[in-house]
C-alpha cells in the first residue's frame, strides 16, 4: 500500500553535494523540503573527488576566468563555514620547462592569488627545489618550483553535514530511497519514492522538483518525470589511487604532464597520499565506474617523472573511481569541457522542474543559492540569502579559528588519546560532546573496532547521520577503512549486522 504525504514546497532529487546543499538552504529560507537519495549520502560522484576545494588553476588556461574567481571566492567562504573538514595546504609545483614555459605559470598563479581577494590564505613565492626543504624528494633536474595555497576538504562529510544542517532546519532526509516515478498533477508533482529497505512506496505531493542527480539527471528527466531538457550532461571519469606517504612535511605537490594534465599529489590520513586524477570520457553505468589498470598506470608514471623516489604498482593501497556529471558544453577535449554549472527550468502545466547540470563541490552553496533564485517567483513568501556566514554543524568555532578549538578539546578530554582527539575534532568539530556523550573513559566508549574506531562513534552516526550499513560509517562517514586492517572490518561488519539486526 502506498502512503501518500502533505504537500512540501520543494522536492529535492539526489543527496550529493549539490543536493545536500539545496536542501539546506531552501530549508534555512522556511520552505518545507524533502530530499531523496537512491543510495547512501555522497555515494556516487561527491565522494570520490580529489577532497579539494579549490578555484581550479589549470581552468585559467581555458579562460574560465568567471569560474575561477568565484570558486576562489566560495574558498574562503567555506573555509570559514566548516573549519573542521576544510583547511588550507600549500602546494609545491615543479616546474618543468618541456609543458609550460614559467612565465606562463607564473601568470597564472598571479592571477589565482588576486582574482577571488584571497584574506586568509598566504600568496605564491618561488622556491629553488636545490636549497628548499620542499624540494628534497624532486629529481635534481627539477631545480625550481613555485608554492601556493588551496584548501582540502573531506568531500563526503561535507555533503553529510549539509544534510544535518538542512534535517536542523526542518528538512526530511530520505536515504536509500529513489523516486521512482513523478508526475504532474494539480499545478504540482506527485513524487513516488520507494524504500529499498521495506520496499514500501509512498507519495509525496511537491509545489517543485530540483533534479540534482549528478550523473543520473538526465535520466531523472526523462524517465522518472517525464520531461525534456535541450541541454546534457557528459560523463567524465576521474581516478584516484593511495599509496603510503614517502615524503616529509604536510605540503602537497602538482605535477604537470606531457599531455597538459596536472596531477596532484596530496597528504592523507596522516601516512599516506592521494594522487589524482585522470579525465577520460565515460559511456557506462555510473554505478560501474572503476578505476583501469591504465589509468593507475598513468598515475604512476606521471608521479614518477618528477619523484626520486619510485612508486610500484604494489605500492597502490586503494583506488577509486567517480564519474563527474559536467555540462555539455561541446568541448571534444575532456579535460576541456567547463567545470560550471547550468540550470534549466521546465514550469510546463504549472508544475516546475529545475534541473541542474554540472557544477562542482567548491561551488555548491553559490549554485544553491542561485538555484533558489531562480524559484523566487514561485516562492515569493522565502527567505533571503543566509548560507554565507552560517556554519556547518560542527563548524560552530569562534572565529573560525581551528587550532586553538582543538586546544581546548583536548583540554575537555584529557583521558582521551591525542590521536583520537584530533580524529573527533576534524570530523565533528563543537559536535565532538554529541559522539563522545558522558564517557569519561575509553572504556565508556564501549568496543573498540580498531585504530581510532569506537562502539560511541558507530552510534552517534547511525542515530544522527543516515548511516545504514558497515561501508556508510568505515568509507564515508569516516576513513576508518584506511586505519583498519582487513580482519577488522570484517569484524566490524559482522558485529554491525548483528547489532542492527538486535535493534
């Protein structure tokens, strides 16, 4: 039997950082929303970035000067909104003369470090890779480089936290739970949504639809409303590997390729890195997207053109594959086609459907914010602008000022392990009391999974964050795959289903 729900004003489609972040303005401007996602929060394209935000220097070689300083601009915006998962990292670059000459990489990094009126963040100087400690694992061919600054950000709790802040705003967040059909009736939508836990359907009545369904929107369009758009979206595969850390200091390094590419390789989780990504066109099921041997391989070899030290196929921990939905905007070259975003608004019968393609995560609360503009005159009664200077849940710390919270967290909880401590700060930030609860011991914790993994966190995410299965809290919630060997997870896993199956 199908259920069928009050009227809400907006029906969002898609749980990636798009959608989250949709959700959670329109909630904050006093519209009644509900957001669905097919799957779990984050988990197709908005977790399997190259956790940056960041305006996108190489976008300036393709005069994407628009998108670069706006994305600059939205940097240290949420630099601010959410100091716990987003901080700033100096990048070192190379450089090498055979790609491009240095003026025109000194161009560039001019323009980046004027364009967005960076405040917080330091400029570029030059570095000569022969006498600074930053050049010391380069190949000694590579005698000067340049150093700028970028911010890192842990993608899939970014999109997570704007669905906590959307759910604090009134908002019902439905996960694993696709709309299956949407029509028009009555000047609005009947949206039908399965859960795919109960398979029971149910029906929700919306004044709008906004299809952020990244990869998938296209086929939200056509097949699940039954509408038309003159516009595409194409699919582009980027690939990521991890390899364990062979460098000192928390700087990260972009290399630039023979094809033009630039690779980044960045610090994470403490002892390894992050190197990525490739740009391949992609005609397959986004749900199937890997990442080939070729494309490690090109990894590889890029990073090993510049490195003394040599990494080996053995040396590849993980890999990860997204498919990232860009606008079609006609560009053959993958690496080419704009990073922007575009909306288009289908009002046919009354009933309005905005569909947003492309975009990336720097620039979500700005395609957010636009986005609902161009709803005011369906919503005349809304609310004005109000994401730029909100935090995130979590990010509630005076004066945005991450190291001295950390300070007093450890101050809060001395029995607890440095390590630990600083895990609770950068994933939950002035949340940390909410995981931690009144444990006054590691023991109050409860079971201990492994590295820095503890019965008190696994609840707090399945209780407060969607978390529905072993791979939601070990891959997305946290990283605590990376820390935890392979008789620990399954472990873990087996422990999981029982719990949920004894709840």
């Amino acid at each position: 039997m199908t259920q069928t729900s009050d009227m809400v004003d907006l029906f969002v489609i898609g749980g990636g950082i798009n959608g989250a972040g949709v959700a959670r303005d329109a909630a904050g401007r006093g519209l009644s929303v509900v957001l669905c996602e097919k799957d779990d929060l984050a988990e197709g394209t908005s977790s399997r970035s190259g956790k940056l935000v960041h305006g996108g220097l190489r976008y300036l070689e393709y005069y994407e000067f628009r998108l670069v300083r706006e994305a600059l601009i939205e940097r240290e915006v949420l630099l601010k909104a959410a100091p716990h998962i987003i901080w700033p990292m100096r990048f070192v670059l190379p450089h090498s003369p055979q790609d491009r000459p240095a003026w025109l990489v000194r161009l560039g990094l001019f323009l980046y470090d004027h364009l967005g009126g960076r405040k917080k963040l330091p400029g570029t100087r030059t570095l000569d890779l022969r006498r600074d400690p930053e050049g010391a694992p380069i190949l000694d061919q590579f005698t000067r480089g340049f150093e700028y600054s970028d911010c890192w950000v842990d993608d899939a709790r970014l999109v997570v936290l704007n669905a906590l802040g959307a759910a604090e705003k009134g908002a019902e967040v439905l996960t694993r739970s696709p709309a299956i059909a949407a029509r028009r009736e009555n000047g609005g939508w009947t949206v039908t949504v399965r859960d795919n836990a109960t398979g029971q359907t149910r029906d929700i009545r919306a004044r709008c639809i906004v299809n952020c369904a990244g990869p998938w929107v296209s086929d939200v369009i056509g097949n699940v409303a039954g509408s038309k758009s003159t516009r595409n979206v194409r699919l582009v595969k980027g690939s990521h590997i991890i390899v364990p850390k062979w460098w000192a200091g928390s700087n990260a390094y972009l290399v630039q390729n023979h094809d033009k590419r630039v690779i980044f390789i960045n610090p994470y989780e403490g002892d390894k890195a992050l190197i990525g990504t490739t740009d391949i066109g992609y005609e397959g099921r986004a749900e199937d997207v890997a990442a080939e041997e070729s494309e490690i391989d090109y990894l590889l070899a890029a990073v090993n053109r510049y490195f003394k030290e040599k990494l080996r196929r053995s040396d590849v921990l993980h890999s990860f594959s997204g498919v990232r939905p860009l606008f079609d905007d006609g560009k053959g070259n993958p690496s080419a086609v704009t990073r922007d975003y575009v909306f288009d608004l289908d009002e046919t019968g009354g009933a309005p459907l905005l569909n947003v393609f492309g975009g990336k995560i720097t620039t979500y609360r700005e395609l957010a914010e636009r986005g609902l503009h161009r709803l005011r005159h369906i919503f005349p009664q809304m609310g004005g602008d109000w994401t730029q200077d909100a935090p995130l849940p979590g990010g509630e710390i005076d004066n945005a000022d991450y190291e001295s919270f950390a300070n007093s967290l450890r101050d809060s909880y001395p029995w607890m392990p440095r390590k630990l401590v600083q895990h609770y700060g950068r994933l939950y930030g002035a949340r940390t009391g909410e995981v931690v609860g009144g444990a006054r011991s590691l023991a109050d914790l409860g079971r201990h999974f492994g590295g820095q993994l503890y019965e008190a966190e696994v609840r707090y995410l399945i209780a407060r964050e969607w978390a529905r299965t072993p791979e939601d809290i070990l891959w997305r919630r946290t990283k605590h795959y990376l820390h935890l060997t392979e008789a620990e997870r399954a472990a873990f896993a087996d422990w999981f289903t029982a719990a949920r199956l004894a709840a």
